[in-house]
C-alpha cells in the first residue's frame, strides 16, 4: 500500500515539474520580440538566483562541504546549461512552442544511447530499437531537406545534445552533494554569462507587464527544480518516469489557447512517437537496473 502511495505521490510531482517548468518557458516566449534573450536569461535568472539561494538556506545545503572534483563537474554542468539555455529560448522566440517541447521528448532516447556509448551501459536490442524508431519521430518533426524544414529547429536538437552531456556529468557527482546546491551554482553561472552576453545587445526598458512576466517565469521554475528533486526520492521510476511527458500536452495546450499555435499531422505523429519511445525506453531502462538497485530520475 506504501508503495502505491509513493507512486501516485511522485506521479503528481512529476506533472506538477513538468507543468512548472512548460509554464516558465510559455512566459519566456511571450516575450519574445520585445526583449533581448540575453536580457531575459539575466532579469529571470537574478528573480531564480534569490528563490534559490533562500530555499538552499534553510535547506542546510549551504553547510554541506563540496569537494573540488565534485565543484569542476558541477562547472561544467552548468557550462552545458548555458548553452542549452542560449539555444532553447533562441528556439522558443522563433518555433512553435509544442514543436520545441516534442523535439526534447528526445531527451530520455539520447540519454540511453549515450550511456551506451560512452558509459559502457548495457542496452538491448529493444531499446535499441526504439531509439532508433524514437529519433524516426524527431526527423518526422524537423524534415531536413524538405520545403517545411525551419532552420530554428535545429537548436532544439542541439539542446537535447547538450542536456545529454549535462545529465551524463551529473552522474560523476558524489552522493553527498545537495540537490539545491547544483541548482544554485548553475542557476548564478547561467545569468552570469546572461548578465556578460548582455551588454552586447540593446537594453530595453522593462514595464510593469515584462517584469510580471519574467518574475512570473522565474517562480515557476523554481517550481520545477524542487518538483523535480522531489520527484527523483519518491516512487519507482518505471511508474513515475512516463508523466514527463505531461510536458508536451501542456505546451500543445498553451500553444493553441495563448499564442494560437497547432501542430501539423507530421508534427502530430512525430510527436506520438518519441512520446512511445521514450516511456518504452524508460520502462525497459528501470527492469535492467533492478538488480542494481535505485536509479536517479532525469526530471527534465
């Protein structure tokens, strides 16, 4: 009975991290044409810097020591979130906010391979298989080559790259690192880099309307990062892993209602299919890892 209780509980917090952190991205894109990126990643990120820092206060993450290896990965964790970063809400201010979102339900595909290859992780033929078919679906939804072909979805395929590396480095951290503190220390290097990257494109002059916007975006994601820690200690990943996918039908939902947007039938299938795979992948991944007991979530 436990156990049910747990899966629903991180069933929940998986949707409400999913929720949160589609939710954030929709203010984001709201504003596009109207603020630079750079400015948009440093105003969100002081607003994500403050939330954090109080959180990991009264967390006690502030009094956990933190080796040098483990500060170097985290570095170049966050190097890797800069560059998603970038890359994201380039995408977001040029695609339709469902069409980005189905491209990085990739995500958990690349993931599985790369361990593959470069971590030496077993991988069967049926997962293999469905990598395989699960990036079918991605070529579904870019069409390379074809007169629907937007250069701009290139960069959501470059995130799910650069999130790969950022997850397969999280697996170097030792147990003992908070949680709060990776977050932390790639949320103040992320708007850094923003805050650097800034001055070279024109400010504008925020209004009472961009401000709510951005100190909106930041709460929710926010919102997600302690979902997501959340989610990563409560039920088994077999069960809760799948309701990531609660991403996607939030973004076609705030695509249409909000900014009008509607994905093609190609879209559409594509969608469906990385969408299968990767709840596939995610299902066999946790039934090999059984005997090695308890394997991190990847939230996001």
């Amino acid at each position: 009975m436990a156990g049910n209780s747990n899966n629903m509980r991180g069933a929940f917090l998986m949707m409400a991290a999913m929720i949160a952190f589609t939710v954030n991205d929709a203010f984001v894109k709201a504003l596009a044409g109207q603020v630079g990126l750079f400015q948009v990643v440093f105003v969100r990120g002081i607003a994500t810097c403050i939330l954090l820092t109080i959180f990991a206060w009264f967390s006690g993450a502030f009094s956990r020591r933190v080796s040098l290896k483990d500060w170097i990965i985290i570095g170049l964790r966050a190097a890797s979130e800069v560059a998603a970063a970038v890359m994201f809400i380039t995408a977001l201010f040029h695609m339709p906010f469902a069409s980005v979102s189905a491209i990085l339900q990739a995500l958990p595909l690349a993931v599985t391979l790369a361990g593959a290859l470069f971590l030496g992780e077993k991988v069967g033929w049926r997962r293999m298989l469905a990598i395989v078919v699960g990036f079918s679906g991605v070529l579904l939804i870019v069409r390379p080559g074809t007169s629907s072909f937007d250069a701009y979805s290139i960069y959501p395929v470059l995130v799910v790259v650069v999130v790969t590396f950022r997850d397969l480095s999280a697996r170097r951290l030792s147990g003992n690192v908070p949680s709060m503190t990776v977050a932390l220390a790639t949320a103040v290097i992320v708007t850094a880099f923003a805050g650097i990257a800034s001055l070279r494109e024109p400010w504008v002059t925020l209004d009472s309307h961009s401000y709510s916007l951005l100190g909106l975006a930041a709460v929710f994601v926010v919102g997600g990062y302690l979902f997501s820690v959340m989610t990563m200690r409560t039920g088994e990943i077999s069960f809760v892993a799948p309701f990531r996918y609660t991403s996607l039908l939030v973004a076609m939902a705030l695509g249409f209602f909000i900014f009008d947007e509607w994905p093609d039938t190609l879209t559409l299938i594509g969608s469906g299919i990385v969408v299968a795979t990767g709840a596939f992948t995610l299902y066999r991944e946790h039934n090999a890892s059984r005997r090695k007991g308890p394997v991190p979530l990847r939230a996001r």
